[in-house]
C-alpha cells in the first residue's frame, strides 16, 4: 500500500503520535502502581509457578499439564503471566504483583500502538494520532491494561497480528522477512495467551482470501509462493505457540483443538446484576455483551465510529481495511451471540475486539474531518472530538485508579448504573480499602484475639496487601450475607454480590461502614467495623444444636442493628427447626423489608406457610424463589412436597425434573421420583428406566457424553435382563 500522503511537510503529526505513544507508555506503567490485584490473578500466579516448574523439571514435574475438575488453567498459555513469575524468580522480586501490572501496561500500550500504527497505515499520521487519543480516553481499556493479564494480552496480540496480517498483504508481491517474522511472532503471542488466538490464523486466511481476490489480476502469478509463504509464517507461529504452552507441547495438535472446543463457553457460571436483577451469566440475555460494549465506551468512540460508517463508502480505495477492522470487531460478538457463550464481568472477554473498534472510530473522525476542505470545518470537528473526550478524561483522573468502573453519557453514567450494573467486578478497590485500615484500624473491646481480624469474601488479594502486617492483623474469608456467622473486627466488602435492591434501597452501605472507596459518589467497596458479636456466639451455639440458647444472642444482635441479615436469617432458621412458623414469619417479614427478594427468607416464610397448610401461598413464594434465582435447589423441593401433599403427582414431577434441570439432582429427588412413577403404575424396573432416561437426556443437553452414556448403558442393561 502506498502511503497515506495528506502529511504536512514537516510531518508534525509523526512527531505528535510518536510523542504520544512515549508518553502514553511512561503514565501507563506509572499508573498501573496504584492498581489493584484482578480477581483471576491469583489462580494464574499459582500456575505460572507450575509452567516454570514444568521447564525446570524438564516435564518431569507435569502439574501444569493435567486438567482436573478444579484446575483448568493448563489450558490458557498465559505468556505474560509466566513472564512475569520468570521476571519475578530472577531477580527475586517482593512486589511481585506491581511488577505484573507494569509489565500488562506494557503489554495495554503495544495494542494501544499497533491501533495508531494500523491507521496511520490507511490514512496518515493524524488519523493515527486520532487512534492513540481514543484509546488513550478509554477507561475500561485502560483500566483493565492494569491488572487483566489475559485479556489485555490476547486484545494487543490479536491487534498487532491484523497490523502484520494487512502489512505483509500489502508489500505483496514483494515479501519482506521482517514483516513475516513479526506475522509469525504475533501469532505466537495470540495463542499463547489464550487458546482463541487460533482466530488470527482463521483471519489471515480469510483476509488473504479476500486480498488476493481483490488484487486478483497483480497477484495470479504470485499464488502458490504467496501460498507457501503463508502456510510457513503459521507453521513457524504455531509451532512457536507450541513451547510455550506445556499443554500444548505435551500433544501439539490434540490438546490444542480440543481446548479450543471448550473455549467457547466459560465453565464458571456467576451471577452479576443486569438490568437491575441478579442474573446468572450462563442464561444472560443474547444481547448482554453489545449492550455492555455501548454503554461503557466513550461516546467520542462511538460517533466516530458512526462517521466511520457513513462516510467509508467515499474511500472506496481503502475497502479492504474498513472490512478488516469491521470483521475483527463484529464477528468474534457475533460469534458469542450465536453460540451462546458463558460471558461475565462486562465485555472483558470480548476486549480483544476494541481495537479494532477503535481504530475503524479513527478513519471516521479522519474522514469527517476531510469531509470538506474548509478550515472552520476542521475547527468544528476538531472542537467536537475534543470536547467529547473530556468526560472520559475527567473519569479516568478523579477516579483512579479505578477508572474501569465507567459508563458513558449514553447509559446515564454512574448514577443509573449503580444498582443495575455491576461495577467493581475485577474487585480493584480491595486495595484502597486495604490499605485504609493498615493505617487506621485500631484493637478494640470487641477484639478477641492478639490481631485484628479483617474479613472479606476475596483472602488471597487481602493477605498480598496485609503481608508486611501479620504482626498486627490476621485476615479470614466471609460472605455478605453470612457475615455475621465469622468472628472479624473489620469487613472489606465490595458492593459485588451484593443484591441490586439492597444498592437501590440503601441498605448498602451498611450503618457500620467506616470507610468507603467511591467512584462519582457511589460506593463500590467499603470498610466495616464489628460493633457486636453477639450473633458470631449464636452462630456458634446454633451449630452446636444449642438452639435455645442462640436465640437470646440473635435478638441482642438484632437490637444492636436491626437490619442484621444474617442473624434474621438464622433465627428464622431456628424457629423453623423448632416448628414455630408465626416466629419465621415475623422474622423472614424483617427480611424482606430489607431484601424483598431474599432467596432464604422467602424460601423460610413459604416454608411456615407450608406448615400453617397455606400451601397455596407457599407455592407462589417458590414460584418467586424460582424466579429470582432458578438455581436454588430447595424452592423446587418445597414445591414438590406441596404439590406431593396436593396429591398432583405430575405437578410435583415437574419440579423434581427441574432440580434435574440445574445439575441439583441427589438421592431425595431420585426417590421421591421413583416412587412417583411407581403411583403412575410402573413397577420399580421400569420406574427406572424412566427415571435414567431423563437423566440421560438431560446430560447430553449438557454437553456431558459420558455421564450420558453412563445412564445409557444402565438401561440397556437393565432391558438386556428382562
């Protein structure tokens, strides 16, 4: 491709972009120091010490090549995160964590560059100046260039191997080595980060395909070199991938492949609120990632995205980039969409697909700017490009370091968002809290131990920030809503988890807060402080079966604050085991107040219901229960025993089945099934039978072939002894 030639003679703009990728570079690594630690980072640190062990074991030491139920890290190369424990054994770092921040913000600013570098390519040195400042004013990229060592890594990987892709097809029918081993090294990096990097050698295909066709008549002769040269650049960069991947080395084609089938849905399924509900990541609505992609990228970016889009057809020269960049951004949603892929924490998992995004916002501002060659035009969209950069701006420094939790003007910012979006959901503000009471917590009366106890649902970032004061503190794990179950003087909670309509409500924070980390006004993560401890001792003798004698500690606790959850929740649990349902009632009714969607208090009122024989009302509050969170369990099986007691058998069987349905099923539901088909007139064999064939069903659905087969061949053998 010839180059761009709208440069002025002095070619101010080159210096301007240069300066700014080096300036970029110097405040992201600085900035990345007051990071937080991600939530996923622990688990590749513990890994990456198995892939250093692997190589200096010569494979003798094979951990980080066995997939277990509880360990699928083998198959994620994790290039930077064993770079960084590399980095980290040499030269015997402590802050082992700020090393890796700083080496991902290196990592952020290679995509951040290869963007300005792609468009600079097709439109001159502004437009690529234009690429870096976008980028540049995108908080949730940068933020998450802090501390994301997967998915930062994979976005520049995959951005600088479309750059080489389009370079090499464009110096055709010329080749030059650089550019081939820069391809290849490229598509190193993709599939050792992830096992989806495959997709760039699918995209080189794709796009020399469509390269080749367009320039059909220059390149005919040069086909089968072309050709070869292609299939050696992929063979050298897969190969490559293949060192550095102890998975992968260990059955270079099968384990790859197979990865890549699984990769499609992630295993974990959290629940996260969207939309204002709690919501289940594995039933999210298709359109979650595309709507949380607009809501939280600059709307700078987004208009020039749109300029992009109405004004390519007049660069009908430059067709092949706008394809390659709108292909690199629209399939891989398209392709999460259509499969129905398990995506969580917003759009990081699709954050490899921003760059692209980026860079096709750039040729639209570039365009719009030479949409007509006046100087008070230039001014005017210049003017405009600035001033919808500031509000990103503003965010990323009043809020930093956790600039990751924005949303644009567009969504409302955070105002709405807070209560219907998760925020905080890479837990970044742990650290701010942390540190918070290093500095200012103090032994107390309530102070059982020789420490202080800080409690929070996420321990291994806790005990990295607390690991120069063991002396003074001590840390354990809790839950939000059984934080009244653990002894601890200080909470660190983040508001993730929390129910959206305690967030609305007010309830959250709690009157105990000491402490809050906030961005604009809003609250995503707090400290607090233990007050009383009297409800720790009745969760003590409650689990003890001392349930008498728990009930006077519980109604103190509840005294000291009425909006207690978790002692509202075990005495509602008490009196329920002591077959009291008006005490559940009054109880699981305080509750609600606070939560009106509470799984346990209304699980426990249609339960009281259930014994006072209102088995209708009972019903509804399990129907609610299923609706909130259809995952939970018991609500089916109340369910079941009302309609059990209704004597509408085929009714109790429905919800049975959906126990079945969410991977619940136990021995209770296998005979309570059984003995259903067994009143439908089955005897006990073909009750069986039945019952196994659901079972089988179900299983296959689930993508589980051998637990499928295994109920397959029960019944064969069962059929094979009549």
């Amino acid at each position: 491709m010839e180059e761009n030639k709208i440069e002025n003679k002095k070619n101010t703009w080159k210096y301007i972009f240069y300066a700014l990728a080096a300036i970029s570079l110097i405040m992201m690594i600085i900035a990345s120091q007051k990071a937080g630690i991600s939530g996923d980072e622990f688990f590749h640190t513990e890994h990456a010490k198995n892939v250093f062990n692997f190589y200096a074991t010569g494979g003798k030491d094979s951990t980080a090549t066995v997939v277990t139920e509880t360990y699928n890290l083998p198959l994620y190369g994790q290039l930077i995160d064993n770079i960084a424990h590399g980095i980290t054994i040499l030269f015997n770092v402590d802050d082992y964590m700020a090393l890796r921040h700083a080496l991902n913000s290196i990592v952020g600013w290679l995509a951040i560059l290869f963007v300005g570098l792609f468009v600079k390519r097709v439109a001159g040195w502004r437009a690529g100046v234009f690429a870096i400042i976008l980028m540049i004013v995108s908080p949730r990229f940068i933020g998450h260039s802090f501390n994301n060592l997967k998915d930062i890594p994979f976005a520049a990987a995959s951005m600088m191997s479309i750059y080489y892709m389009v370079k090499f097809l464009d110096e055709l029918p010329k080749r030059k080595i650089s550019t081939m081993i820069m391809l290849a090294i490229s598509i190193t990096f993709a599939i050792d980060v992830r096992v989806g990097g495959l997709i760039v050698i699918a995209y080189f295909a794709l796009f020399a395909l469509v390269y080749y066709i367009w320039k059909y008549k220059s390149l005919k002769k040069e086909f089968g070199k072309v050709l070869l040269w292609s299939l050696g650049i992929v063979f050298v960069g897969y190969f490559l991938s293949v060192l550095f991947w102890p998975y992968a080395l260990v059955s270079p084609i099968d384990n790859p492949i197979s990865t890549l089938k699984g990769m499609t849905n992630f295993s974990a399924s959290l629940r996260q609120i969207f939309e204002g509900q709690a919501q289940w990541s594995d039933v999210l609505p298709w359109y979650y990632t595309p709507k949380f992609i607009l809501m939280t990228i600059p709307m700078v970016v987004i208009l020039g995205a749109l300029a992009g889009l109405v004004l390519m057809f007049k660069n009908k020269k430059q067709w092949f980039y706008y394809f390659v960049l709108l292909f690199t951004f629209i399939f891989p949603i398209f392709w999460i969409i259509i499969n129905k892929s398990n995506v969580y924490g917003g759009w990081r998992h699709a954050i490899f697909t921003y760059p692209p995004l980026v860079a096709f916002s750039a040729l639209g501002i570039e365009s719009l700017v030479k949409a007509y060659d006046k100087k008070y035009w230039r001014i005017i969209v210049l003017s405009a490009f600035g001033l919808l950069s500031i509000n990103p701006i503003i965010h990323v420094i009043k809020n930093h370091p956790h600039e990751y939790v924005y949303f644009n003007e567009l969504s409302g910012g955070m105002n709405k968002a807070y209560g219907n979006y998760e925020l905080d959901y890479y837990f970044h503000s742990l650290r701010e809290a942390s540190e918070w009471v290093i500095a200012n917590a103090q032994r107390d009366e309530l102070t059982t131990g020789k420490k202080i106890v800080v409690a929070c649902w996420h321990p291994k970032p806790i005990d990295y920030y607390f690991r120069h004061d063991t002396a003074k503190f001590a840390t354990t794990f809790i839950r939000y809503n059984e934080k009244g179950d653990v002894d601890w003087d200080y909470a660190i909670i983040c508001n993730t988890g929390i129910a959206p309509e305690q967030l609305k409500s007010g309830v959250f924070p709690p009157k105990n807060t000491v402490y809050k980390v906030e961005v604009d006004g809003k609250p995503i993560c707090v400290v607090l402080k233990r007050k009383d401890k009297s409800d720790v001792k009745g969760f003590e003798l409650k689990s003890k079966g001392k349930l008498d004698e728990a009930i006077p500690l519980y109604l103190k606790a509840i005294k000291a604050d009425p909006q207690n959850e978790t002692a509202l929740i075990n005495l509602s649990e008490i009196y329920l085991r002591k077959n009291l349902p008006d005490s559940v009632l009054m109880f699981t009714n305080k509750m609600l107040k606070l939560n009106p969607n509470s799984e346990n208090a209304n699980y426990f009122k249609a339960y009281a219901l259930f014994m006072q024989n209102k088995e209708n009302e009972a019903l509804l509050l399990c129907n609610k229960v299923i609706k909130d969170n259809f995952k939970y369990s018991a609500s089916y099986s109340l369910a079941a025993n009302i309609k059990l007691k209704q004597q509408d058998l085929y009714g109790a069987e429905e919800y049975l089945k959906g126990i079945i349905s969410i991977d619940r099923f136990d021995n209770q539901t296998m005979q309570q099934l059984l003995a259903i088909y067994q009143a439908y007139g089955l005897d006990q064999k073909n009750a069986y039978i039945k019952l196994y064939s659901l079972l089988e069903e179900h299983y296959k659905k689930a993508g589980n072939d051998k637990t499928a087969q295994e109920y397959g061949d029960a019944i064969k053998q069962m059929l094979s002894n009549r």
